[in-house]
C-alpha cells in the first residue's frame, strides 16, 4: 500500500455497508512508502471461498451479490475513485452470507491528472490481467467504465469458478497483457448463456469504455433480475 491507497481510505467515510470499514491507517515503522491498515474481520470468508467450497453460485446469489457490490461501486465513484481489483478473493462476506463487501483497496484509482497512470501502473503489475480493462493495459488510464469490465469479470467469476479468459490462463501475464490491451481481445461469453447474464456481460465488455454502462445503469440492468 503507498500514498494513492491513504488517499482512497481518507476518503471514505464510512456510510455504505458494503466496503470493509477501516479503523486506522499508518506508516510502517521505518518503511515510509508502506502503509499499515487495520479493517473489520468480516467472518464470513471471500467469494472464492464459497467458490472454492461450492464451484459456481446460485443465479439468484450472484445477482443479490452484484447488486450489493454495485451500490459499494455508485459510492466509491461519486468520491471519483475506481476499484479495480474484481477477483472473487477481494469481495467478502459477513457471518450469515446475506452481505458482500468490497476488500482489499490498495488497487484503488482517485482519478486525479497527477496520479492516476501512477496507480494504473501498479494494478497492472499486481492484479490478474485477466480482470483489467483494455485502457488499463494500453495507456495506463482507468474510468468509472473500467469498473464496469471488472464487474462483468466478477460476474464471470461466480458464474464458472474461474477468471475470464480461461484459455490464456497458461500464458504469461505480458502475453495477456499485450492480448487485451493492444490486440483488443474480448472476454468470450459461452453459448450457451442466454436472457440476463448474456445482456450484463455484453454490456460490460464493450471494449470501448464509453461505450459501457454507468454504475447507476448497470444497477438498473441487474435490478431487473433481482
């Protein structure tokens, strides 16, 4: 964690159930550039858990958990900060299973001039490249839009157990990298997904980011099955 993930935390306050709540930030004893974080324990593990326990989730249980995630998305985006890190193992839950909270903010983008190629540097040498946008792998720029992409990568995620782009996932990470960033590879949808996972994913994975939808109208599109 550096000086762009204190300045995410400093700017939460706390008013959305679904991000970890963080008590305290400081610097690390003799290491200036790192940060010590002290959040909730949240009892009820992460998603891949319950991936790694059940393989893939319920339609009913990824729709009430995209829901929950994109009203933690909404506020993160009206603090104009981006998340990023859309892996199952960054999304947590409480004890009964009913709550999914956003985790893990180090990846987190405030979308300022100064700092933002800064930050996309670090989420791309960190996260699974599978997850990213193709603007964060070909110029280092992230949007509102590029949480968008990952939300359909979670949705994926929950849906088979495993990352978009299962076919790459013996490739190195430069060769995904270069794939989805400089040759525009798409996510592929599986045939045989029809109605509303289909309509999500396809609007999720335009490759343009303002071709996607808002956070809000993404929410109005899961709603709908909900």
């Amino acid at each position: 964690m550096d000086r762009e993930c204190l300045e995410v935390l400093r700017r939460l306050d706390g008013t959305t159930p679904h991000i970890v709540q963080f008590f305290w930030v400081k610097s690390a004893v003799n290491r200036q550039e790192e940060l010590q974080v002290c959040a909730a324990f949240e009892q009820g593990g992460s998603l891949q858990s319950l991936l790694t326990d059940h393989g893939g989730l319920k339609t009913e249980r990824i729709w009430m958990y995209l829901q929950q995630v994109l009203q933690a998305v909404i506020y993160l985006h009206n603090l104009d900060i981006v998340y990023l890190a859309w892996t199952a193992d960054n999304i947590v839950l409480d004890s009964s299973h009913q709550m999914a909270k956003l985790s893990n903010l180090s990846y987190a983008v405030h979308l300022t001039e100064e700092t933002t190629e800064d930050a996309c540097v670090q989420a791309v040498t960190g996260l699974p490249p599978q997850i990213l946008a193709p603007e964060v792998h070909a110029d280092l720029s992230a949007y509102h839009q590029s949480d968008i992409w990952g939300l359909g990568c979670l949705l994926f995620q929950l849906r088979v157990g495993r990352l978009p782009y299962p076919h790459l996932s013996h490739d190195h990470p430069e060769s995904i990298r270069q794939k989805i960033g400089e040759d525009r590879e798409l996510p592929m949808i599986p045939q045989s997904w029809q109605g509303q996972e289909r309509e999500v994913l396809e609007a999720c994975w335009q490759e343009e980011a303002t071709s996607r939808p808002s956070a809000q109208q993404l929410q109005a599109l899961v709603n709908r099955y909900c």
